[in-house]
C-alpha cells in the first residue's frame, strides 16, 4: 500500500464560472463535456505509475469470469494507493456535479480504464452507466481523468451525442453511424450523464492508454462498495473533509440505538442531505 502521497489537488483553484456554466450546459443538452488541461503531466506521470503496479499485480479471481474480464479495469486503487483518493479532495469536483446531483453527491464507484496495446477491455460494449431512468432527473453522472491523451487509434471514448434523454438502447449500427470519438490530451477531464451511450474503442497502438474513472451518485443512494469500511483507514485518515464525505462518511447508518441517540454534531448520518 503507498500511504505517501506525491499529488495535492486540495488546493487547485475553483473553476471559472463561465467554465462551470459551459460544462453544465453541455452536459445538459449533448450528454458530455471536456475540460483539457485539468491534471499536469507530473500529475498524470504519478497515476499512470501506480494504475501500471496495480495491473501487474492482478490475479483474477479464481471461478470469476467477471474478475478475469475486469483485469485492466482496477476497482480498488483508492483503497491501495493514497495518490487516487487525493482525487476526491480537489474542490472543483464540487463545482461541477453539485450542478446535476446537489451538494451532497458521493462516490458510487471508482475505476481505472486502461487499455492494453493491440486490444481493448470490457468497456468496449455499448453501454450505459447507470440503469435508472426519469427524465429530468440525474441520478449518476461520470468523470474520467485523462492521464494518457486520448486519440481515434489507441482507443478513445465514443459516445452518441444526446443519447442520455433516450430511455431505450440505440442499435450498434445507429450508434457507430454517429457516435463522436472523444479526443483530448492527457491531463483532461471528460465529464458527462452517466445514462449517455458510449463504448471504448479498439487500441490499434503498440502503447498503454491509460484513465482513471468516478461514477458519482446521489446522496441518499447506495453506493457500490461500503467505501468506508474498504478503503483502509490508513487512507481515509488523511483525507479532507470533501474527500471523506465523497466516502461515504457523512452518510453511514447506526448499527446501535447508542450510535442512534448522539448529540447532533456526532451524527454518523449528517442532516439535510436531500
């Protein structure tokens, strides 16, 4: 486990508001927006190092064909590598999903998505990532940092534009008729409706393409791992408070009427979360 942190993104500096306001609207109305320049290289270059242990050390586990598929798609690298929870600290998350999921979102899941040379990995389906659908309500949204850049040959996101309003599947022939490759340098971070349809495309290149992937949900949802009892406490001690809540630490639920009956400041589940 590296408990040393090499990146610290608690203090970037907020976002623009006309920055915000653009992204929202894209996400509204086209499913997606890209924010280049996000993460600097040094940032990136320390990701990409721990994404590419984490690999190498995978086993699939034994008798799971979902483990075996997943092998370049980690699910635990917050709970190994203090660098990846770092991520959950930096305020402008805050700015751009409170827009779309209220001030209290949290973390449902967070995943690498790497991409071997000459091949793909299980994001290569069409697909979608969140089932729920009510039209006018967001219940997930998605953010990858870009941490190598993303071209139409080592294999780039594809999404179908506005596909987030659409209750039913597209065809795979509609979408790879329309569907737009979502080019960028590395460093960036692609935000968009966890209901819009998109795949990761074939790396036709004898190099890595390398990104780090949150799914974030509402406050009162639960999320897909009991983030706070996995990620070790060795971690989640030396997070900030947005980085905790993001957790799940302001949403956990007495296991005892003692846990139940504590003073208001002490509360396991914090109040007025939606």
């Amino acid at each position: 486990m590296n408990l040393e942190a090499s990146i610290q993104l608690a203090s970037k500096s907020p976002l623009p508001a006309d920055l915000v306001e653009q992204c929202s609207y894209h996400v509204a109305t086209r499913g997606y927006a890209a924010i280049p320049g996000f993460l600097n290289p040094e940032e990136c270059a320390v990701l990409v190092a721990g994404m590419e242990r984490a690999i190498e050390d995978y086993r699939p586990v034994a008798g799971s064909e979902r483990s075996r598929l997943d092998q370049y798609q980690m699910h635990d690298l917050m709970c190994r590598d203090l660098n990846f929870a770092r991520l959950l600290e930096d305020p402008r998350l805050q700015q751009l999903l409170a827009p779309h999921l209220g001030d209290y979102w949290v973390m449902y899941a967070a995943t690498s998505s790497s991409v071997p040379p000459r091949g793909s990995n299980y994001s290569n389906r069409l697909h979608i990532d969140s089932p729920r659908f009510q039209r006018g309500y967001t219940f997930n949204m998605g953010l990858i940092w870009t941490l190598s850049e993303y071209t139409e040959s080592n294999g780039t996101l594809k999404v179908l534009p506005g596909s987030h309003h659409a209750e039913t599947v597209p065809p795979e022939e509609l979408f790879e008729q329309n569907c737009v490759p979502v080019t960028c340098p590395a460093g960036t971070l692609i935000v968009f409706s966890a209901r819009l349809f998109h795949r990761t495309g074939e790396n036709q290149t004898d190099h890595w393409r390398h990104s780090m992937t949150l799914n974030a949900c509402r406050s009162f949802m639960k999320q897909r791992m009991d983030w706070v009892r996995f990620v070790p406490d060795e971690v989640a001690s030396k997070l900030n408070v947005q980085g905790r809540r993001l957790l799940g630490f302001d949403t956990r639920l007495p296991a005892s009427l003692e846990e139940l009956f504590v003073p208001e400041d002490q509360r396991l589940y914090k109040p007025n979360q939606g």
